[in-house]
C-alpha cells in the first residue's frame, strides 16, 4: 500500500522501501517509562513512551535527532509493537506515550486492533498532521499532546524541509483541541489535549504569534511552554541556532501568555536546557 499517512502523501510502498521520513516497516529506537512529560501525563510513576524512527519534518534543530535521522534503531512487527504495549502496561506506566508517530499510523492501529491498552493512549505528534488522520487517531487517543513549532512559514522553510507546517499544523490542532478534558480526582490526565510550544532562539517572536493562536482554542486546552532550546542536530550553518533562548525571549513570550489570557498553563523555568532531557537510545 502506497503511503499517504502524513501531509507529505510520498506514496511509498513501506514495506519494500523507505518513505520521505527515512524508514520503512516500523522501527522503533526506545520504549521505557519516562518520568518527564508534563506533570498530569507522567504523573506518579511516569508516560510509558515508545520513540519511533523517521520523521518527514527533518527539523534542523531536532532534540531527537539520531532517532528523527533514522540513524539507529530496531525494526519490530505489528505483533511486538502489541506486546509492548502489554509490558508498558505491566511496568505500571501511567499511559501509552506514542512518540512521533504519524507516519507508523495504519501499524499502531494494527497493534491496538491485537491489544488495546487499559490505560490512557498518548499521541506525542510534531502536529504536522492531515485532518483526516486526526479524524482516524481519534478513534482510539485519549490525549493529544501536539508541538505546535511555528506559524510563520519563513522559520518552517528555513529550519526543516517543510515550508507548509502551519498550513496542516493549524486546523489540525484546531481538531484536537476538541477533545474533552477529564481529570481523575488525583490528577491525573485521562483525556484532552497539551499543546507544546518550544521557544527558539531570534524566534520568540513567532512564538508570540503561537501563544495568540492557543489563545482562541478551547479554554480546558493545555499550554506547555518549553525553554529547554538545547543546540543540538544539523545546526552548523545556523548561526542563531548555536546558543540557547535568553531571558529576554523567554520573559517576553512569558509575557504574551499573560497577556492573551491563557489559564491551563505549564512553564518550564528558564534555566531547564539541559541534554539530560534528551533520551539514551537502546537500539
């Protein structure tokens, strides 16, 4: 089957060749339960995250770069992905946190078809996403949590290898923003939607532009504002890309989010740039 899960619609037959993401089957580079997903989604003993290969956004800066690159990894069958699911569940992992997953969709669902987990399923998206594939996941996610990295098209051009981001970001996440917020008594997450935002370098700018458009999403959308901008990735012929955000960026996208009103609200602190956060790969 030719391979039109995410915007870029490449038409790749998966199984005997790679896609414009870079891989083809499903190959995955990590499973564990990671304690650093905003506070309701790891919540007491963590997400229980599985990081997929590939990726056709191809960011420049990407934190996960050797995975996103496809430069290492494990290549798995339907059926494991299943049972790994399973032993997510079994290792007392909060939710089932699908990392970069768009073009793995028909496969995850295949999966969920032989095991449908008991707990909370995450879709961790960089939110370049078709409408129609939010309308498929949306049959068995129970929260999105979706990057939202730019609105202003001459950043997508210039740092990854799609101009057209916010083109499909936007009323994609226009859609999952209508997912209903539930809590459980304790705390935690058990559907609704996160929205991400990582704040770049000579970029707050732009991401004042996306606080504004978080902004008119429904008011039980979550915002998480992220300044751990750590240089890593493809980045030698950016300079601006070499240094982390200043105080000055961070205060004023800071600003913004007063400004515009958001409630439901996670900051990072200013100084969390740290590689610590960036995963070690088993595969």
């Amino acid at each position: 089957m030719n391979c039109i899960q995410c915007p870029v619609a490449c038409g790749a037959d998966r199984k005997n060749s790679a896609g414009v993401c870079g891989v083809k089957g499903i190959k995955i580079a990590k499973y564990y339960i990671h304690p650093f997903e905003e506070p309701p989604v790891s919540f007491k003993n963590g997400s229980g995250c599985v990081f997929f290969c590939g990726c056709s956004l191809k960011c420049a800066f990407c934190q996960n770069f050797e995975l996103s690159r496809n430069l290492r990894g494990k290549e798995i069958t339907v059926t494991e992905l299943a049972d790994i699911f399973k032993k997510l569940e079994d290792m007392g992992a909060e939710n089932i946190n699908l990392v970069n997953p768009t073009h793995y969709l028909k496969d995850i669902m295949g999966a969920i078809e032989i095991y449908r987990p008991k707990i909370p399923i995450v879709y961790n998206t960089h939110g370049y996403e078709t409408e129609d594939a939010v309308k498929l996941v949306s049959s068995f996610v129970d929260i999105w949590l979706t990057d939202l990295k730019f609105i202003d098209a001459s950043l997508s051009s210039r740092y990854t290898a799609r101009g057209d981001y916010a083109k499909f970001a936007l009323p994609a996440i226009k859609l999952m923003a209508q997912k209903p917020l539930i809590m459980s008594e304790d705390g935690k997450m058990l559907s609704g939607c996160i929205v991400r935002h990582l704040i770049l370098p000579l970029a707050a700018y732009d991401s004042v532009e996306v606080v504004k458009f978080v902004s008119t999403l429904p008011k039980d959308v979550y915002f998480s504002l992220m300044s751990q901008y750590t240089p890593f990735g493809d980045i030698e012929k950016f300079k601006e890309l070499r240094r982390r955000i200043t105080r000055r960026e961070y205060e004023k996208v800071l600003a913004a989010v007063r400004e515009y009103g958001l409630e439901n609200v996670f900051l990072q602190d200013f100084d969390s740039a740290d590689e610590n956060y960036i995963p070690k790969w088993d595969f």
